[in-house]
C-alpha cells in the first residue's frame, strides 16, 4: 500500500519523512537537489541543504542515492550541475532555479533524459516540470504590504510617502510578491492617503538595493518609508538609514526570510516585521514529491493542494503551497524561535539581550 503524506502531517520532527521508506525500496535512481545561490537569502545553505538532506535521509535514502548541491549563482554552474547528475543516474531533480532561462534549459535536458523536475521555491516560467513546491508567494506579498500598513500607522507615520522597492526581476517570487503588495497599497496610493514615490528596477543583491535606495532618497527627501522585499535587502538600507540619523520607530521598512539580522533590526525597532516561511516544512513537501515520482507514483492530493499559472506557457502546474507568518515582536518566540530557525543565544547577543527580553525570548 502506498503511503499518504499530508500537508497537515509536515511538522518539525520530520515523522512524516519516514512514512516514505517503502517507496525508497520501490524507487529508481538518485535524487538530486540544485539549491541557486549564497546571496539572494542565506537560508538555502542554513536551512533548505541540511533540510533536504535530513527528510531524503528519514524517508530511506542513503548518502549514495541523493546529493544536494549550490550552484553558487551561475546559470552555468547551475546547469552543469543539473547535467552532471543526470549522467550520474539521478531520476529526479529538485531544482531551484537561478532564473526561468536557466530552468527551463535543465528542464528540456531533463525531459530528454526521461526525468522529472520538481520545481522547488521558485516556478520555472516556460518549464516543462513535474510539480512546483513553495510557499504562496502572493500570501508572501500581502503579508508585506499588510505589514507594512499596521506599521505606518504605529510608527504614526501619518502621510506615508513610500518608495516601493522588488526583487529581481527575473525571479518569478518577485512577480508574486508584488502582486500581493501591490494589491493592498494601489487603494492607499489612489485615495491619496499614501504617496507611492518611486518603483526602482528591483535586484535581490543587497548592494544593489542599497544603492536603488540612495539613489531615490537623495533625489526624494520627503521619501519616509520603504517597503522592501525581503530582509537581506532591507539590512543595508538600514544601515544608511542610521548613519542619516533616522531613529527607530520613525520610518517603517519591511523585510522577509525571518534571518538573523532581520530579526534583530525588527528587535531594535528599525524593521516592522518579516515573512517567516518554515523551510523545513518546504523541504519536507519537496522530498515526498521526489519519493513519490522516484517511485514512479502519483502524489497524493493530500499533498499537492493548488495549482500555479506558468504564465509564459499558460498552464496550470500542480502545486504545494505552503502558509507563510507575518513575525513581529510579539509572536517571535513562538514562531522562529521555537522552531530554533534562529536560535535565541545567537538572536540575544550585545545590545540585543535587552530586546529580547523585553519581546518575551529567553536565552
């Protein structure tokens, strides 16, 4: 009998993963997992890697039928890397790609070869893969710009003059994020109660967005908040931000990816909050779809709960969506904290200790 995995059976002890061991027996080939980059988010070497590699493990691989690389952003690295596994036997792919050009390229390579692709965090525009595993990214967006509203009005930021700022512009993520922020701001801007007062290009490398940023401020000074996608981008704003003198709780930044710095700027009242997306949880989905396709099975709906337009070949792509969580001050501890993705003795260093105990997190 087939074994069933549930969205709702996903949790931080990975029980879940072992249910799948009798279809490590019935299955073909390897598994290999492509990760993108070091840059756009810390978290795929923190967290996807070792993730990956503890649910391909639970679920009763061994070390020799699965790897789990980083193509340390090169689109070339990325798809000799995808290559490589192939010849080497692998009858899966869970791939993140740098970019749909990139992606679709393993893709077409894969489908030749006869194997299937998991598209993993971000959809390959264009792909031909199997499923898509993430997080529901316009959820993502609409966290943000909810966040971003509650924000303002508690930082008494009376006429929001906002510079609206995205990620890269080829990473499909980027598209969804903004159409959740989008969404909840075009209401504010159009009433007049805010000013949108610039969209830069949009990048997910922090220099880049710092220098985006400089570039509207110094031209815009009655810029008094900015609305940022995530928290690797947000950290050297706010860093300028300080160095002009700007105190916290005075000009509202959002962030995403709940990482070590965003928290702590979050903490010390210079960020309003951040997405927090369990990765554990995206890990898991994305090894029972590989254990099931490895087997040459159907995931269970249980499982596979949406869909995903591929906009660029108008279909519909079955999917995992995951539920992300606005984090803030007041729900920390329970959420990053607990599930030890940031672990207290790390967050509560220096002047931090303070701030924590104040937003109830014990060392």
């Amino acid at each position: 009998m087939t074994p069933t995995v549930s969205i709702g059976s996903l949790n931080r002890t990975f029980s879940a993963m072992t249910t799948l061991k009798p279809l490590a027996a019935e299955g073909k080939g390897s598994v290999a997992a492509i990760l993108p980059d070091t840059v756009s988010s810390a978290r795929y070497t923190e967290f996807d890697a070792p993730y990956l590699t503890q649910g391909l493990l639970a679920a009763g691989l061994t070390p020799s039928q699965f790897s789990v690389q980083n193509a340390q952003g090169s689109d070339a690295t990325e798809l000799s890397d995808a290559q490589a596994a192939i010849t080497k036997g692998a009858s899966v792919l869970i791939m993140d790609p740098l970019d749909s050009g990139v992606g679709a390229q393993i893709e077409s390579y894969a489908s030749s070869h006869g194997v299937k692709v998991i598209d993993y965090d971000r959809l390959t525009l264009g792909g031909s893969r199997a499923y898509y595993d993430s997080f529901n990214n316009v959820e993502v967006g609409t966290l943000i710009g909810n966040g971003f509203v509650a924000c303002a009005t508690a930082e008494g930021v009376s006429k929001p003059n906002v510079l609206v700022m995205r990620g890269a512009p080829t990473d499909n993520n980027a598209t969804l994020f903004a159409q959740g922020y989008d969404a909840v701001l075009k209401p504010l801007f159009s009433s007049g109660k805010y000013v949108e007062v610039g969209t830069p290009a949009g990048t997910w490398d922090p220099p880049t967005a710092e220098s985006e940023f400089q570039q509207a401020y110094t031209a815009h000074k009655n810029i008094n908040s900015v609305l940022t996608p995530n928290d690797e981008n947000a950290a050297p704003i706010i860093t300028y931000l300080q160095r002009e003198g700007i105190k916290a709780k005075t000009f509202p930044v959002t962030g995403q990816d709940a990482t070590l710095v965003g928290l702590q700027n979050i903490l010390s009242g210079y960020q309003c909050g951040t997405v927090y997306k369990p990765i554990y949880l995206e890990a898991q989905a994305a090894v029972a779809l590989a254990m099931y396709l490895r087997a040459d099975k159907t995931p269970p709906t249980a499982l596979v709960n949406g869909q995903t337009l591929d906009s660029t070949s108008s279909k519909e792509v079955p999917s995992v969506l995951l539920t992300p969580e606005w984090v803030t001050t007041s729900n920390m501890d329970s959420t990053v904290i607990a599930d030890n993705f940031v672990p207290a003795q790390q967050l509560c260093v220096g002047s931090y200790a303070a701030d924590c105990k104040a937003a109830g997190i014990s060392v």
